[in-house]
C-alpha cells in the first residue's frame, strides 16, 4: 500500500508479476488513450461536488482508454452515472459497496 502512494508519478512500476501501475497526474479531459487498460477504478468527488466529471463525455474517454472486457469501478451508485455508463456502451452492474457505501458500480467494456 505504502509504496503504491509512494513510487514515482509517470514511471511504469511493477508491484508484483501480475500488477503494474502507472501513476499519471492529468486531467480527464486531456486523456487520449485507446484500449490500453484492463481497470480503471474512478473515486472521484461525488456527482453532487463535481458533476463535471460524471458527464458522459467523461466516461466516453474511458471507455475508448479500456481494452476489450476491461472494467471501470465506481462507489458512485446514482442514476444519471448509470444512464451516462450505458450510453456510450458499458455493461452495468450494480454491487454491494465497501464498508460505508451500500451500494456500487462495476462497469465492462463489452464488445462483440
């Protein structure tokens, strides 16, 4: 744990033979990649706080950044995030959450 929030920001590290992490400091709108990423796990403010990041324009890069079958997680359980997950193609599933959260998403690239 510790050495995930401490290793270097742009620099591929490998925490173990099946898990590396890549640490990017960047603004979502500035993303480009395409199918580079099997998770990306989305702990942003809340809808409330910034609703500009749940927009479906966001989840849209994301989208295109995931590989085939790559998942988005959220503890973001609302509505309008749901709406905006499935309208640019993800598969939505709505989870248990974690201590403190009743419930969450887990979001699939899904392509035929």
């Amino acid at each position: 744990f510790d050495y995930i929030h401490e290793c270097e920001w742009q620099t591929k590290i490998e925490i173990s033979s099946l898990f590396s992490l890549t640490k990017r400091k960047q603004f979502f709108e500035q993303i480009e990649d395409e199918d580079k990423f099997d998770l990306i796990y989305f702990d942003a403010f809340g809808y409330r706080v910034q609703p500009e990041l749940w927009s479906t324009e966001i989840f849209r890069k994301m989208y295109k950044a995931l590989k085939s079958n790559g998942i988005l997680v959220t503890y973001a359980a609302r509505g309008v995030v749901k709406r905006s997950l499935i309208e640019v193609g993800f598969r939505v599933e709505k989870l248990p959450g974690p201590p403190g959260k009743r419930e969450m998403f887990r979001a699939t690239k899904f392509e035929i």
